[in-house]
C-alpha cells in the first residue's frame, strides 16, 4: 500500500510519514521543492510539485492507493485543497485522511476555519472514503515561545481564560497513520484532543514552576495583538488567527471527556497532555 502525504516535510506531516513508516505502509511525499538535508526519513519517495498545479499532483498520485490531504494556511488553501481531492477522486484514490479543525462547524468566520469546513462537505458529498481528523490548538505551537517565556517572562498566546482544547502533533500523526493502515474508519471524524484543557493563566503558572520564575500571561487584548502580529506575519495571517483566538473566547474551545475517551480508544492510549510537552521543553531548554 502506497500513500501520499502532503505537507510531509513539514512538522505535522513529517509526523505523519513517520508513523506511516512504523506500520510498513510505502509512503510518496509531495514537496514544492528538494527538501535540506535529511528531512525525509530513508525510504520515503519524493514527488515535486505544487497543490495549485493539477499536472503535478495527478503525476504525484500515480501509483498511490490512499492520500493524507494537509494544507498549510494560506490565502489559497481552499483552492489547493479541492485540486488535490478533485484530482485523487478522479484517479480513483481508495481514502483520503483530511486535516481539518476542532469545532470547524462553529468557526465559519474564521478564514481557514471555513476552507477546511468546505473541503469537508466535499468529502462528504462525492463517495470516496474519508476519514477527518479535527485537532485543537497545536500544542507544539508553543516551542516558539522560548525568548518570550525564557526572555521576557511572559507567555503571549491569547487563549483565554475559560481552557481551550490542545492536540499533542503526535496523536495527529498516530490518528492519520491508524486511519490510512487500519479498516473501520471510512466516513468517521475524529477530535484530537489533549486529557485536560488549557488557558492562559494555566499556561503562565504551569511555565513559571517548571522555569523557576514568574511568568506572566500578557491577557487577550486582540485589537493589540493582531496590531503586533502584523509586523511579524502578512497582515491577512494576522487577522485569520485573531479571529480563530477571540473565537475561543467568545465561543468557548472546550473539549469534552468524550472526546477524550473516543480518541484514547482509537489511539490506544490516553492521549499526550500539555504538561508533560511543557516538562520536556522546559528540561530541552535548560539543558
């Protein structure tokens, strides 16, 4: 069995084709260029192509039973993602795994909230088997916070007060993996989640103990945010994740034991916690 993975040099996707390895599937990664150094593992093909260029995917599909459909947020990520599964519907593809979002059906004023919410309808609609993956917030978002955990003493992420779903990219790629390798998993939607929720002030107190030092959460003020956002991002990025954050707070982001219970049953283990991510960083760190 051969699966396309894209998005594979990337963190998530390389995750993927991990997992993918471990369970002996042959694994094709499409890249827009040769990826540096040895980021694809021994073994993994390598299609160069790019998701707005039907040409090329339907080249990077050749051969292939099953594709993992990820896509970055970009302005076009609607585009590239319907080509891609336009494309593998009409050669036939056997199941796609989607990577979608936690609560997408909630958020559609969220710009790559409400792609992702298209692309499912469109699973949904055309009979190819399907498996959707819905994650929360990106627990390894927060490796990029070390100058301002470590430096300023602050942790700046505006999640709010009231706890928010978080998905360790581990359990994202061990879900992806069952649901290209194993049966029983056409038409389902999964919700990676984390055992416990996360806020801010959670966060800062969890960082100050493992950083020995006060850590202090900078609030939700997103006029501000986005305003700082904007000298780091292309203005429009700034904007999407400004509204996904004040999403969470107006609407609540919060997972339930359910879900929890459903994804432990799959992964077949208790899902990876923030914490134990936080320890380890905070150790790699210091270190």
């Amino acid at each position: 069995m051969k699966i396309l993975v894209t998005g594979g040099t990337g963190n998530v996707g390389g995750a993927v084709v991990t997992e993918l390895l471990k369970r002996g599937a042959e694994v094709r990664v499409l890249a827009r260029k040769q990826p540096e150094g040895d980021k694809l593992p021994a073994g993994v093909e390598l299609a160069i192509g790019d998701l707005l260029d039907p040409g090329s995917v339907e080249q990077a599909l050749q051969g292939v039973d099953k594709l993992f459909l990820l896509n970055a947020v970009a302005t076009d990520e609607l585009t590239q993602a319907l080509i891609a599964y336009g494309v593998a519907k009409r050669m036939g593809i056997n199941h796609v795994t989607y990577l979608s979002v936690f609560k997408v059906d909630q958020f559609r004023d969220v710009p790559h909230f409400a792609s992702k919410l298209a692309v499912e309808s469109a699973l949904r609609e055309f009979g190819v088997s399907y498996t959707i993956l819905r994650p929360g917030y990106y627990i390894q978002n927060d490796l990029h916070l070390k100058d301002a955990l470590v430096g300023a003493g602050v942790y700046p992420m505006p999640i709010g007060t009231a706890g928010i779903a978080a998905a360790d990219v581990r359990d994202i790629a061990e879900a992806a993996a069952i649901s290209l390798t194993e049966d029983g998993h056409d038409g389902q939607t999964y919700d990676i989640v984390a055992p416990a929720t996360i806020s801010g002030p959670s966060n800062a107190a969890m960082w100050s103990k493992l950083l020995g030092r006060e850590i202090k959460y900078t609030g939700h003020n997103f006029d501000q945010w986005e305003q700082t956002m904007r000298s780091r991002m292309p203005s429009w990025s700034a904007y999407d994740l400004r509204m996904m954050f004040q999403g969470y707070f107006d609407r609540g982001f919060e997972s339930t034991e359910t879900e929890v219970a459903r994804l432990t049953k799959l992964l077949g283990h208790t899902p990876r916690s923030y914490e134990d991510f936080a320890a380890q960083t905070a150790a790699m760190w210091k270190a």
